[in-house]
C-alpha cells in the first residue's frame, strides 16, 4: 500500500485560492476515480474536485469554509502500489496544510459540525500526524491572539442565527468547550443581558472578515465605479395591460408549467428593444478599446444569495418562449442560492437586470455589472392615480432605473431606448408581434 497526496489544482483563470464550501467524503472512505472528492468556491462559480485515483480516504486537509491556496494538500488517499509521496524526504502528510479561519462567514450553507462529529479533538491540541482529524482553530480570532470562547464553527454559526454573544455562555465541554447542549440552555432560559428588568449595555465588536464571494463582490463594485462614468435615468411604466395578460396566462398554466412572473415579459422586451438599439447589447473591452456587440442577449439576472449578490446567466433568450424563460430562471436562481451554479451559468451575460422584488422601491440606482455596457433596475409595482385627459384613474405602475457607460452610451441613446422599451411594455401585444 502507498499514499496518494492531491493538492488543491489550479482551477483556472489566475485564481490563487478557492473556499471549500462541501466535502462529499470522509475519512476511511473508499473512492474511485473520478468520485466527487469536495466542493470549492472561486470568485465566479462552484467547481467540483474530482479524485484522480482509486483509494481511501487516509484524511482531508481542512474543514468545509476553509480558504485553501492552489497547490495546498487537500486529501490523502492509501492506494494499492507506491503512491506518489515518498516514505522518506516525500511531502510530509500535514506539512502544508492550509490553515482554516475561525469563523467562515461566505458558506452556502451550515458548517461542519465538529462538535458532534469531531469531539475527539476537542480535549487536546490537534496532533500533527497524517491521520489526526482536523485542528481545531476556534480558540483564537483570525490573525490575532485575543482568546475567545471556544466552540465548534456549528455553534459559531447557530449563535450568530440567535443573535447571542457566546461570552456570555459557560461552556461545559472539554477544557471549557461550549457546546450545543451549553447554548440550547441558554436560549431555553433566556438571555443574561437582562436583569432585574432592564436591558444592559450591549458592548460586542464583531469582526466579520471580507473574504470569499462578498470580498470579491467589493472589488468589483469597486473597481466599477472607479473605471465606469455611470449615466442613469428612471421612467415610469404603465404595466396595467401587461399585468392582466400575465393573469389571462397564468389562469390558463397547464399541468407542470411555471407561472408567470413579470421577468418573462421584460426580457422578451427587452430582446425586441435591442433589436432597435443594439449597442445596448455589448461587452466593452475598455484595456483594447473594442465594444463586442452581442445579436444573442445573454440576460444576466442579479441572485441575491445568503453569500451576497449573484448574476446568473440565461443564454439566448430570444430563442425562449415565456414559459421557457420562467423555468429556467426559476432553476438558475435555486441553483445560485444552493451555491451550485457552474460557471457557465455564472458568466458571459450581455446585458443585466436587477429587481428586488416586491421590496424594488421607487428607484434605485443600479451598479453596471462590467464589462457590459447597460443594467435595467427593475422597481416595484404599485397603483397610482394617473390622469387620463379627463380624470385621473388608478393604474398599475412600475418605474425603470437604468445605469448606462457614458463612455460607449450617450444620454440620449439611453433615453431613446428606455421610452421604446417602454413602449412595448404599455402595448404588451407588440411584444409578439413579428416585423
């Protein structure tokens, strides 16, 4: 028997370190080649790690939420001859393994719970042999020495969901470990910040590290703002008549159709619009100074995530039909709030459109997602009073707030093709209309 190391690879695209989001083995466990090893987050999309070779799991290199650089062991497997680490003067097993954070903040989902599955490790400090578990790293902040109260990442995060302050907690696990028996009698009998009736001083710092997708979503917005003159405008929308064919298609769904919401309708117009004004539909490549127009429009449709905000991308929607559209964006956005979107569906959007839904306002002022050159902000809809020439009369109305480059958009350009699109949002039949 030998021993196979596989380190972190180079997932592509110049990226130097990737989060571990989901492990899909354990230790002791058989694989064959090519078995799914984890789940890794980059700065675009989620990328499975496949094995390489047949094995057992002989250990992992880190917990899920871990930010592990390329080149980093991430798994050791005994396999059948000599492997590819030396008995002697080979990588040692836990030489270089990637330290993890105390805290992982950008994880799609609960962390591992190393209270429970763990417990082994909690008593004394981690061993350095290749088949310790993982160290535990809850004791101190990131970066520093300043003690904290110790608790697995599972208790970290289901006290961050209560809102309680773990220091207020005496821990009854090992060496003071506080554990989830310790915070279910705390959250039973209630908080300590109150007493005698009167709320205390609520004195908590909470450092939260930027990292993983939300840092990379600040250096993008950033760097947005920064290289892109933004030229906005805001128009009401009449989308009374869009709203009652949205109602007539959806009293008419069929079994194991989607319903209609009114994202389907915009893209289709906007897919009409582009038609007139195709230079709303491009990608500037501003370090070559050459605009790609897209025919396709490749609607990149803002996710918000409990990571933070993700585009995903549905491709070739002029080529959809309403109901199409409706049960694709309904599986990109499942897959983005899973964190599994690939990224295929994470990229090469031509023109983005951003809604919050019922909670959209009045206007916003919305980020253009580079390097394209146009975001439509989707605003909530409401009745208003409108005057008709004789009265006024309650009508559904939504208002558009669109971010165009000034560099590549002129204002009036811009204008031109919101009122167009306007045009065919308030006379929905002309959206089916073929020239």
């Amino acid at each position: 028997m030998g021993r196979h190391l596989i380190t972190m690879p180079d997932v592509g695209e110049g990226i130097a370190e990737v989060e571990i989001t989901e492990w899909q083995v354990s230790e002791g466990q058989e694989v064959t080649e090519d078995d799914v090893l984890c789940v890794v987050m980059t700065d675009k999309a989620a990328v499975e790690i496949p094995s390489p070779v047949d094995g057992t799991v002989a250990w992992l290199g880190a917990p899920a939420g871990t930010v592990m650089a390329v080149g980093a062991e991430l798994v050791a497997l005994e396999v059948e001859g000599p492997g590819n680490v030396s008995e002697t003067g080979g990588a040692t097993a836990q030489s270089t393994r990637a330290s993890s954070s105390d805290e992982p903040e950008n994880r799609p989902s609960a962390p591992v719970d190393t209270d429970r599955a763990e417990a082994a490790t909690t008593a004394t400090a981690p061993s350095t042999s290749p088949q310790s578990s993982f160290p535990d790293t809850t004791t101190h902040a990131p970066g520093g020495n300043r003690a904290r109260p110790l608790a697995s990442p599972a208790v970290r995060w289901r006290a961050r969901e209560a809102d309680v302050d773990l220091r207020e907690l005496t821990g009854t696990g090992p060496a003071g470990r506080i554990t989830h028996e310790d915070l279910d009698s705390h959250l039973e009998h209630g908080s300590t910040r109150q007493a005698a009736g009167r709320r205390m001083p609520d004195k908590r710092i909470d450092e939260v590290p930027v990292t993983g997708l939300r840092a990379e979503i600040a250096r993008r917005m950033q760097s947005t703002m920064q290289r892109i003159p933004h030229y906005s405008y805001v128009e009401a929308v009449d989308v009374t008549e869009l709203q009652r064919l949205r109602q007539r298609m959806n009293d008419r769904t069929g079994e194991g159709e989607p319903r209609l919401t009114l994202l389907p309708f915009l893209i289709r117009g906007l897919v009409r619009a582009i038609e007139a004004y195709p230079a709303i539909n491009a990608r500037y490549d501003d370090e070559h100074n050459l605009v790609q127009r897209h025919g396709a429009l490749h609607a990149g449709i803002a996710t918000q995530t409990d990571r933070g905000l993700v585009v995903t991308v549905l491709r070739h929607a002029e080529a959809l039909s309403l109901r199409e559209m409706a049960s694709e964006l309904r599986r990109l956005a499942e897959a983005a709030r899973a964190g599994r979107a690939t990224r295929e569906e994470l990229t090469g959007s031509t023109l983005t459109l951003s809604s919050l839904g019922p909670y959209g306002g009045i206007a916003t002022t919305p980020v253009i997602n580079a390097p394209e050159v146009a975001i439509i902000g989707i605003n909530k809809v409401e009745t208003r009073p409108v005057w008709n020439g004789q009265q006024f009369a309650p009508r559904e109305m939504m208002n558009l707030s669109s971010s165009f480059d000034h560099r590549i958009i002129d204002g009036w350009e811009a204008t031109q093709f919101i009122h167009h699109l306007k045009g065919l949002l308030e006379n929905p039949a002309e959206l089916f209309l073929e020239e």
